[in-house]
C-alpha cells in the first residue's frame, strides 16, 4: 500500500471515530432509556419502523462502523501476527462489506419490520 | 529481548489494553447484533423469539458487559482524538480518569435499569 | 554488611542469567553494581557506560524489566529483597551481555530524515527565531534528547512492528518540522508518513514514562500525525 493510501486510511479511521462518537453516545443513551420498559420487538419497532430519522441515522452508523472496525482489525492483526500486506488488506476489506452489508439488512429489518 | 509487564505498569497502557480489549471484542460481537436486529425482517415475533433469550440473567450480565465495553471504547476513543488533534497540554493526562469514570456511569445507568 | 543478589544477562538473544553477590553500599547505583561485577567476579562481562553522571545515555540499560540509564539508578529505589535483575536494551539485537548492536536505532534516525538541511551560508547574517514563538517551544520541549535509545527500548510498537521508526526518530523529525530554517519539509514529511511512521503510534506512552530527560515523543508524534495528514490533504506529499 503507498505511503498516501496508509496515510488516508488512519485518517478514515480517525474521522469514522468522530462519527461514531456522535452515534454512540445516542445508541448508549436510548439503549438507556429503552431498556427501563424491557426489551421486545414491539417496543423496538414502535420507535424505529417506519421513522426515516432512525433510517438515517442507524444507516450512517452501520456505514461508519463498517469503515472503522477493519482498519482497527488490519492493525490488530498486523501486529499481533507476521501477516502484511495484500492478503491482509483484502481480508478486512471483505470483513468491512460484509458488516456494512449484514448491518443495513438489520436496519432495512427494523425500518420496515413487523410484515411477516 | 522483548517487554513484559513490569514495563507496561502505568495507566496509560492500561487505557490502550481497555481500547484495543473493548474494539476486538465489540467488532466480534457486531455480527450477532446484526443478525439478532435482522430478525425483525422475518416479523415482530420471529425478534421476539430471539428477544426472550434476553431474559436470562446471564444474557442481562452479558449485555451491561458490552455496554460497559461500548462506552469505554468510545471515551477511550475520545481521549485518544483529543490526544491527537489538539495541541499537547499537561491536563490531557487526566482524561484518562475522566474516560473511565463515565464509561462507568454509563454501564452502571444501564444495569441499572435493566434490573 | 547487607549482600545483594544480582542476575546479569549473559550471552546474545540466546543466553541466559547469571547470579552474583554484590556487597551493597550506600547511595550505590546499577551502575556501581555492574563495574563492581566485572572488576571483582568475572572480567568476561561486557558493558557501556561513559561518563557516570546522567549526561551520556551510554548506560543504557533495562533494571528489573524497565529501561533506564543505570548511573542515574539508585539500588535502594529498585531493589526488592536485595535482589536486582539487569539486562540489555529491548528491540535491539544484542552483540554480549548487557551490550546492544545500536545500528538500526540510528538508521532509523537516518531514515525520519533526523537532521537539519539549511540554505543559509556563512555570509548571510543569524536567522532570527523567537523563543517565544510557537514552533520554538515545540522544539524546546523536545530538542534535548541524546539518542540514548531508552524510548526505543521500551516502544511496543518497536516489537510489534520492525519497521516502526520509533520514538526517538520521530521526536527529532518533529523538532526539524518545527525549525523555521529547515528547508527539506516535505521530504521529512514524507519520511515519517505511513505504517512505518508516525501513524504506527497507539499513545501508549511507554517513551514518556521513561525518558530520562523528561522528554515526550508522543507529544511530537501526535504533532506529526497532524501536519502529515494535512500535507496529504493539501497534496503536499
């Protein structure tokens, strides 16, 4: 990888960091407040379906997460293995597709979810 | 020769531990959540369903455990942003304390209502 | 008279350590230790040190697991049970004993492109820089290091990772970036970008804790980190 990309990549990292800073602090504060009531589907789905606010914010969380978490794991996995390079930056890349992908079939779910 | 923990024996090590510890074990969990909160593709009773695993007491212990993970990576994340991006101050080292002490304020907040 | 147990590293990376008994003395340093082992019990021992007093870094060494200088090392501060462990610098390969091969420490300085590179020549008057200035108290807050390779001892991101420049390094790009007079910016920027570079820092503060001039390469690398992404930015480098 060139110096610019590396370069460009921790920078990735650093602003999905800010990025999930804002949508973790929202997560955490309704997991919160959700809670108190019990979980169930209903009422997840009474918050989240059909409400374009969450749409949004649960697709740029899911997008954010799915940039930040392989670049920490190509680290992680840089330093604690000998693997480098290519096969490495693959592998997260495919990891990154496959939480963004798993991640919007989850938010698409509670989007629209209840329609059996 | 390498290090060992007589070297790593001050906080802010520790903070790196708790950072790369909480970003492992978060990004090894995500794929359940994903696949737990896409249920709800298959109708409000097949999340349901999984939701009533959610009872248990272990599974309420599990959960604190992972917000508590989630709020010490993200005020672990915040200390480590403001490390880098603004210009180097002596009281930055007390943003450790700070980071710790409302990652715990929040899992307690959590647990708290859970029960 | 109170006896201390020693254990010495002996041999290269293969090796082993070996115990001795030294008579403890008041206001002794590792270092009085280490000379008292190799005049009094075995001459074979190898080891650096140059002026004794804290000025040099040549002493380098690890005490008990920690990377210091041992002629500014009281045993009576680190001793437990009379006992006291000594070994070379970490993340160096080790020529014998308590020596280490400083080659890569000082390529690596090499390869940040640690050093000045001016367009003034003697007939131009003194550059003027205020000490006042922002850039000169970045520098002075980390001008001061001897390349006594303590930070790069310690480093874990030096084990993880061979290619890390290390703290030092990194730290003396960081004062050059800052040097108003310096004419090869961009190179150094350039020099220090990527895994290999700055970027590789996890802040954990290792070369802060045991620098013994009280210097903090983290500062300077965060400082990099900064500049670096925006010369990319801008298309700098």
């Amino acid at each position: 990888m060139s110096r610019r990309s590396e370069v460009l990549l921790w920078g990735a990292q650093r602003v999905s960091a800010m990025v999930l800073a804002l949508c973790v602090a929202v997560h955490l504060l309704t997991m919160i407040y959700a809670v108190r009531s019990g979980l169930s589907a209903a009422e997840i789905l009474g918050r989240t379906q059909g409400n374009v606010g969450w749409l949004l914010f649960y697709t740029v969380f899911v997008l954010a997460v799915a940039v930040h978490a392989p670049i920490g794991l190509r680290t992680i996995i840089g330093e604690t293995t000998n693997a480098r390079g290519r096969g490495v930056d693959m592998l997260v890349a495919v990891i990154g597709i496959a939480l963004a992908a798993w991640g919007m079939r989850a938010v698409i779910g509670v989007f629209g979810g209840g329609a059996a | 020769m390498k290090n060992d923990f007589r070297s790593r024996n001050h906080p802010a090590y520790w903070a790196f531990l708790v950072h790369r510890f909480s970003g492992l074990l978060l990004a090894l969990f995500l794929p359940l959540h994903f696949w737990a909160l896409g249920q709800a593709l298959h109708g409000a009773a097949a999340l349901d369903g999984f939701l009533r695993w959610t009872e248990h007491p272990l599974v309420k212990m599990a959960e604190t455990g992972l917000v508590l993970l989630l709020a010490a990576h993200l005020a672990g994340g915040l200390r480590l942003l403001a490390l880098e991006f603004l210009e180097w101050r002596e009281w930055q080292k007390s943003l450790l304390a700070a980071a710790a002490g409302a990652s715990l304020v929040a899992a307690l907040a959590f647990m708290l209502n859970l029960a | 008279m109170e006896t201390l147990q020693v254990r010495i590293w002996r041999g290269t990376e293969e090796g082993g350590f070996q115990d001795f008994e030294v008579p403890r003395q008041e206001s002794q340093t590792v270092l009085d230790v280490v000379t008292y082992v190799q005049r009094k019990c075995d001459p074979t021992l190898a080891y650096r040190f140059a002026c004794r007093v804290g000025v040099c870094g040549s002493c380098a060494m690890t005490v008990n697991g920690v990377s210091r200088w041992t002629c500014r090392t009281h045993v009576d501060k680190v001793a437990e049970d009379n006992r006291v462990e000594i070994a070379p610098l970490r993340n160096l390969p080790v020529i014998k004993d308590l020596v280490t091969d400083m080659r890569e420490f000082f390529d690596k300085w090499a390869k940040a492109r640690g050093r000045f590179t001016g367009s003034a020549t003697r007939k131009e008057a003194f550059a003027k820089v205020s000490p006042e200035s922002k850039e000169r108290k970045r520098i002075e807050a980390g001008i001061e290091c001897i390349g006594c390779g303590v930070c790069y001892s310690a480093c874990d991101v030096v084990t993880w990772n061979k290619d890390y420049l290390g703290p030092a390094a990194l730290n003396r790009a960081w004062t050059l970036i800052n040097d108003v007079r310096d004419t090869a910016r961009t190179e150094r920027l350039a020099a220090v970008a990527g895994d290999a570079g700055c970027h590789a820092c996890h802040t954990h503060l290792n070369c802060t804790e045991r620098c013994p001039k009280s210097l903090s390469p983290t500062a300077g690398i965060a400082g990099l980190k900064r500049a670096v992404l925006a010369a990319t930015l801008s298309g700098e480098i």
